[in-house]
C-alpha cells in the first residue's frame, strides 16, 4: 500500500496543473470483490490494501480536480493471472469464473483496455470512478 500513496503523490506532483504542468490522469488497482467483501478465510491483507485503494482514489479525486489530475481505480474481478497460483489456487479464476453473470474470468487484456480508456481523453469527464472489471460479479 506505501508504494502505491508514494506513486500518486509523486505523479500528483508531476502532473498537477499549479505546479505548471498539463495535467493528467491516474488509475490505481483495487480489486471489486476483495475490497467489497474483505477477502473473507484468505487473502485478507489484500482486501485491506485493496478497500485503502478505493478511499485514496476518491479523496485524491476530490484533492486534485481543480489541479487538472483525474484519479480513477479499476477494480478487476476474477482474472487469470499467476496470483491464484501462488496462493496455491491455480485453477481458482477458471472455477469461480463459470458463476459469473458472463459465465467465464475475465483477461488481462480486458482490464488493460480499461486502464486506456481512463487514461486516454475519452473519459476527461470522469475521475473519482471506481470500474469493476468483473464481469458482472
């Protein structure tokens, strides 16, 4: 969680348009379930970290605005990645993915296209946003 205040400081700073810059727009990554649910019987210091997130990202919102500094967070659902198997779940995105209203996990490349579409002038109107990328759960 340090790394992730030192980063949005220091790229508030950066970007910030009273400290002469053009603006610009950050997204953190939260999780929609850890962070809704708290991780209950595992993973519980993700979810904590994942809920500090979501309240740094609606507060630095809210800070940066006027300074041209959109903040936003994704928060992917059940996605294949490698962090299933280092919790010794390889197979967990593929088991839990099947009772999600789309029926499957969801990809990296799904929430990476997300992340471009906050970062990208398309959605210079939102800021404070917390996306579930989550296929609906």
């Amino acid at each position: 969680m340090l790394g992730v205040y030192l980063c949005a400081r220091e790229a508030a700073r950066r970007m910030s348009t009273s400290r002469g810059d053009k603006g610009g727009s950050q997204v953190h990554i939260s999780s929609s379930a850890a962070a809704r649910l708290g991780g209950p019987g595992e993973y519980v210091d993700y979810a904590g970290s994942k809920g500090a997130i979501d309240t740094l990202t609606i507060r630095l919102a809210k800070k940066l605005g006027r300074d041209g500094v959109r903040v936003n967070a994704i928060r992917p659902g059940l996605i294949e990645t490698d962090i299933h198997a280092s919790g010794g779940k390889p197979d967990r995105a593929k088991e839990l993915g099947v009772t999600t209203p789309i029926g499957r996990p969801g990809t990296v490349d799904e929430v990476g296209e997300a992340i471009v579409w906050l970062l990208s002038d398309a959605s210079s109107y939102v800021t404070g946003a917390l996306l579930d990328v989550a296929g609906g759960r």
